[in-house]
C-alpha cells in the first residue's frame, strides 16, 4: 500500500525526474527526505508495479511514426486470452487489450496499436495480425487518429 | 536529432537506474560524458522529441480508474463537442478518428465510481451516447519505439 511519503514522491516525479547529476537526491532534499528513502520507495513501487518503468517516452510523430493506426478485432471469447496475449506479442504492437463490444454497432473486442512510418508498413503489420488470427478473426477495423484534441498527463489520486 | 539521440532514445526507452548517479552510469555505457547525456535529454524534451522522462506510474495499481470512450460527434458540432469534453480535467487524451464512432477520449479518475459520474456529466452536456469501452484485460503496454 501507498503511504503519505510514497504519494509525495509520486507527485513530485510525476512531470519527470530532475536532470541534475542526482536526481534522487534533489527529490530527496525537496521533500526533506533521504536520498536512500526515495530511491528505496522507488524500487518497491517498480517491483510492486506501480512504477511501470522508469525511462523516456518519445514523441510518436517526432521519430518518423506518423501512421499510428488502432486496430480492432471481433474475436470469439473463448479463444480471445490465448490470441490477445500472441498479438501482444508481435514487436510492433505498444499495446493490447480486451475491450467490451457494444453490439449490434461496435462487434470488435481485442484492440491493438499499431505504428509505423509508412502506410504500407501499417498495411503490413495488419496482414501480420490478421494471418496470426487466421479464422477466429470475425472482423476488424482500423481507426487512425486524424488530429489530437487533447493530449495531457494523467493525474494520480493524492 | 543525430544518432547520438537515437542511441539515448533507445537507451532510455529501456529504463533508468535507480542509484546515487544515474546519469553518470548510462553515460557511461553509452560513452558520452554525465554533462552532455543531461544536456541532451533536456534539449529532447524541450524540443519535444521525448514527451515525458521519469517514472511511468500505473494508475489502476495506485487505486485510480482508466477507461476508454467514444462517441458519434455530428460533424456540425464536432467542435462544440471538443470543447465540452475536453473541459472535463478527467479527460487526459482525446483523439479525432475516422469512423463514426469519431471522437475517442481517455478519462482517469482518482476513483472507479468517478469514471461512471464523468460519462454521465458529458452525456448530459453534449446529449450524446458515450461508448464505455474499460479494458476487460491487458495482454501487453510497452511504449519502446526504435528511434
């Protein structure tokens, strides 16, 4: 469980590490904390998986990956787990889930995004996918965000 | 952006040591000096080639709610409609995607019951429907990108 301390140290990291030599001391002294204490909190809520991962998260856009593509699935439920789990497999796949469908008008229930810096390489990963599906693939779509309307951080309950 | 930001790029997509001086160390691997990784990461986010550098926090695992959302925005009103939904602080992500269902939003809240009042509160203001689409399971989320 998070306590009080965990829940500073998280407000404090949420915009980024500092970029000074010691970062974990500088959250440290700005909390009136120890640099032992943050980096020992930081490594609990990593392993706990509170912390997904400490690292960059680069402009999609920015690096060449201009065709950033939602696919979506009609997939039978019983089979979805093991499928899901292969599609979340494949190298160009950022992320994977199991949605519910909203029938008659939305059938699809696996989602996976894909990116790419060409249109063909999107029309590609596709075919990847949907050769890994074979039958059990009842149907897809592909969704590509046209503009971003919003785009901020998550807040974290504190 | 040269090959020395593609290496850091990739480099830092992996993770980051959590010891007295981080920096220091993954300078190291990659063969540069503390001073210019530092003045290289700063130059990527400012740039905005990096969004973010820090922890990723998981917010369903510090009790927090995450769903996914759409809804058909008649085009006449796509705009009013932006605006409505983008006003609500719970909405972190909006995108615009070609399909009818046109409008797709991520909204995150401290609570679960939350996720269920802020669906209601925009399906009252924009008098549309709002397709809740929560994540039933996650197979895989990894953001690493070859630069």
């Amino acid at each position: 469980m998070l306590d009080e301390t965990d829940r500073k140290i998280i407000q404090a990291t949420q915009a980024g590490l500092p970029l000074t030599p010691e970062p974990y001391q500088t959250i440290a002294e700005q909390l009136g904390l120890t640099a032992d204490n943050v980096m020992m909190r930081l490594t609990a809520m990593q392993n706990s998986g509170i912390i997904r991962r400490i690292g960059a998260v680069p402009n999609h856009y920015k690096l060449g990956y201009r065709f950033n593509g939602m696919t979506v699935w009609n997939i039978p439920d019983e089979v979805i787990d093991e499928l899901g789990q292969k599609v979340g497999q494949l190298e160009f796949v950022s992320h994977c889930y199991h949605r519910p469908r909203h029938l008659p008008e939305w059938p699809y229930n696996l989602f996976a995004m894909v990116h790419s810096k060409s249109q063909e390489g999107v029309d590609e990963q596709i075919q990847r996918i949907a050769d890994l599906l074979s039958s059990y693939n009842q149907g897809c779509d592909v969704l590509y965000s046209s503009k971003i309307l919003k785009k901020t951080g998550f807040r974290t309950s504190t | 952006m040269d090959e020395i930001d593609k290496r850091i790029i990739n480099a830092l997509q992996d993770g980051f040591p959590i010891c007295a001086a981080p920096y220091r160390q993954v300078a190291a691997q990659l063969g540069l000096s503390e001073q210019e990784l530092i003045a290289r990461l700063k130059a990527l986010l400012d740039n905005g080639s990096l969004t973010r550098f820090g922890p990723l926090y998981n917010a369903e695992q510090m009790g927090g709610a995450l769903t996914l959302a759409a809804v058909k925005a008649p085009i006449e009103r796509f705009d009013e409609v932006t605006e409505i939904i983008n006003a609500f602080p719970e909405v972190a992500h909006n995108y615009a995607r070609n399909h009818e269902l046109n409008m797709w939003f991520v909204i995150a809240t401290e609570t679960p019951e939350q996720i269920q009042q802020t669906i209601a509160a925009i399906e009252r203001q924009t008098g549309l429907s709002v397709y809740n689409m929560p994540k039933n399971k996650e197979y895989f989320v990894n953001l690493k990108l070859e630069a």
